[in-house]
C-alpha cells in the first residue's frame, strides 16, 4: 500500500512533477518523524533536526534511486544511515534504547504535528555564497521560475540550476556540521 | 525552521532528474582509470613482447577471464553498493568461487610438478614486483570509482570502499597482464590476489573516511 503509493508519487516526482514531489515529501515526513520519536527517545529535540536532515538527504540523493527498486526499503536505508550517523557523531550510543533492528520500520505507524527544527535554515541560507544563495532564494522560497532568476541575477538558466543543487548540497552539509 | 517550510523549499520548481546519470558516471570512471592504467602499462612497463604467442596458450585466457570476472563482479557489487536499500546479491559468492577455482587449479599444477620445480611454480620471476604494480594500475580507477561513489549514496561505508578497491585491483590485473609474463596458477592465485587486496585494504580504509556523507 504504502510502497506503491510513494513510489509512484517519488517516480513522477522524478520526471519533474513538483506538486506530486509535495505530497511525496509531505507523506515522507509523516512516516519518519514517527520512526525518528521511537528511535530518539533519548533525544526528542533532535527529532526535528535529523527529520529536516533526512528530508534534505532524501531530495539531495534522489538520483540514486533506481526506478525498479523498491522505494521504502531505500528510504529505510537511508534513515538508518542518517541515524547512526547522527548518535556516532554525538558518541552517544547509549541513548538507543535497543538495537537498531530490522523490523522496526519506518512505515509502521505514524504522527501528525508540525514541529521546528532547532536551527535556522534562513540563517543558514545567508552564509552561501550569492551563485547558490540567490538561485535557491528566487527559486525555491519565492517560486520564481528559472528563467525569470536567471533575468534577475544575469546568471544563466543552467547556472540557476546548479546553483540550486550546490546549494541545498551546502546547507546539508552546515545542517550536518552544527550537529 | 519550521519542516512544512523545509517541504515547500525542496519541492517548488523541482527539476526532472536524470536516473542514468549514476551509470554515466560510473562508465567514466571505469574508462578513464583502464585507460590510464593501460597507458602506464604501455609506457613505463612496456608490454610482454611474447604477449602474441601467448595468446596461443590456454592458460593465458584462464588469467585473462579470471581478472575479468573479478572486475565484474567486483563491478557488480560497487555499483549495489552505492545505492541505499540494495542486496549484495551474489557478487561475493562469484568472487570466492573464482578464486578458490584458481586455487583448485594451482593445486592441480603443483601435485603434478617434481617437488624442485614448485617453488618457481609458485613465485616465477616477478613475484616481488607483481603485487605491487598490479596495485599501482589500480589506484587511477581506486581515486575515480571512489569519486564517483561519494556523489552516490553508500551507506555501508567500509563495504563500498573496499569493493571499489577489489573492482579496480581487478581491472589493474587485467590490464597487467599485458606486461606480465607469469602463467602459472599458482603464481597467479597468490600474486594476482594480493595485488587486487591491496587496494581492497585501502579502500576499506579509505571508505569511512572518504564516503561519509
């Protein structure tokens, strides 16, 4: 159910679909922020932040998901990736309350709130340099298109795009480092 | 930040992705570091002038299908390894198969030499040298592979570098071979191998610190 849902919803993203990507991307967070609660017991005010982090790891990656794959089983993979990266970093692997273990999956069960992360994306966005800052500023907070971008910042249209990329890759990797 | 934010950021304007950029990638790679190895092959090792008449032995495409199996599979199990949520499959099970083949074979051929003529068997006269070349053609196609393994997605770190350091020993082998004048099994089920676990050991190094993403 849940496997041919998001992937068809992640396999028309794929081809550019951005309201499908939406929905995909909102159904996403619902699954993981309920998986990354039972997980981070011992942490709640890090649920937030590594759910954003998923969340960015996922649109960063996405082209390492194959169209055959199945999708939960990668986005599984990617969590537990981003999870025990997260407690290695903290050196606090006593927070986990047990082992990760395979069947404790990210689509068992779900909640539903909208919630912060602890740091500022805004503020984040700010140290960019301006050939990711801008692009990804008029394009993906203002939904401007990419040719009007490219006509605001006199960059070209392939440059908006790129910018866009490095750039989400960049604030990833702050995101990553202030953890 | 709030995430509702964070979702609508990431999804307006989202671009078609190109899926068959990964294996555009990796092909690249691949290329580049054979071609690379086989240019120092060519001109600082200088190719086997025997290497036509040896092709008239069987022996010599036995060591040419066993690098290349080895490449394959080894191949095989990068290209997995840098996708979350994917299965090794049978790669590893292709690769101890090989190698313990070569290793039937290289027992073979010692049982049936006098015992004074095992030990040139075993070491020809290129052992010294041997694992250690095979390694240096294959850090070229190591530095590519683990390149393009950090625009991917591993999430078992020492795994992925270390399989991308089996899959360029391999290739390194292959190309070694157009050098190297060794044929015996024994002498490649030894010298061959511990050329291609070289890089395996430094990708399996490397990979944790180089792949974390």
């Amino acid at each position: 159910m849940i496997e041919e849902r998001l992937r068809s919803l992640m396999l028309q993203s794929l081809a550019g679909d951005a309201a499908a990507y939406r929905i995909f991307l909102d159904e996403l967070t619902t699954h993981l922020r309920s998986y990354l609660r039972r997980r981070l017991g011992g942490l709640p005010e890090e649920v937030e932040d590594l759910l954003q982090e998923l969340l960015l790891a996922v649109h960063n990656k996405r082209h390492t998901y194959g169209p055959k794959q199945p999708l939960t089983p990668w986005v599984q993979a990617i969590a537990r990736y981003k999870l025990v990266d997260l407690l290695r970093r903290r050196s606090r692997s006593d927070v986990l309350t047990d082992p990760l273990v395979e069947d404790d999956q990210v689509f068992a069960r779900t909640a539903n709130d909208a919630a912060e992360a602890q740091y500022d994306v805004a503020k984040l966005l700010r140290g960019l340099p301006d050939r990711q800052r801008l692009p990804i500023l008029y394009v993906k907070i203002e939904g401007a298109s990419v040719t009007d971008t490219a006509i605001r910042t006199g960059m070209s249209e392939s440059a908006v795009k790129v910018g866009v990329h490095r750039g989400l890759k960049a604030l990833a990797e702050r995101i990553r480092s202030i953890e | 930040m709030k995430t509702e934010d964070l979702v609508s950021l990431l999804s307006t304007g989202a671009e078609p992705v190109d899926l068959r950029l990964p294996s555009r990638r990796w092909l690249l790679a691949l290329a580049g570091g054979a071609l690379i190895a086989f240019l120092l092959t060519a001109g600082l090792l200088k190719l086997n002038p025997a290497l036509w008449h040896a092709t008239s032995q069987p022996m010599f495409w036995v060591r040419e299908s066993y690098c290349m199996v080895l490449g394959v599979l080894g191949f095989i199990a990068v290209v997995r390894l840098a996708r979350p949520g994917l299965r090794l499959g049978l790669a590893p099970v292709g690769i101890a198969v090989a190698v313990i083949a070569m290793w039937v074979l290289a027992l073979m051929t010692l049982a049936a030499a006098s015992p004074q003529d095992r030990a040139a068997l075993i070491l020809g006269h290129t052992a010294g040298a041997c694992p250690f070349l095979i390694a240096l053609l294959a850090a070229p196609l190591l530095a590519a592979l683990l390149a393009v393994m950090r625009s991917l997605a591993p999430t078992r770190l020492r795994w992925a570098g270390a399989a991308s350091g089996f899959a360029a020993g391999s290739v390194g082998a292959l190309v070694y071979t157009l050098h190297c004048p060794e044929l015996a099994p024994a002498f490649i089920g030894t010298w061959y191998l511990f050329g291609m676990l070289i890089p395996t050991a430094i990708g399996a190094w490397l990979g944790p610190r180089l792949l974390r993403w």
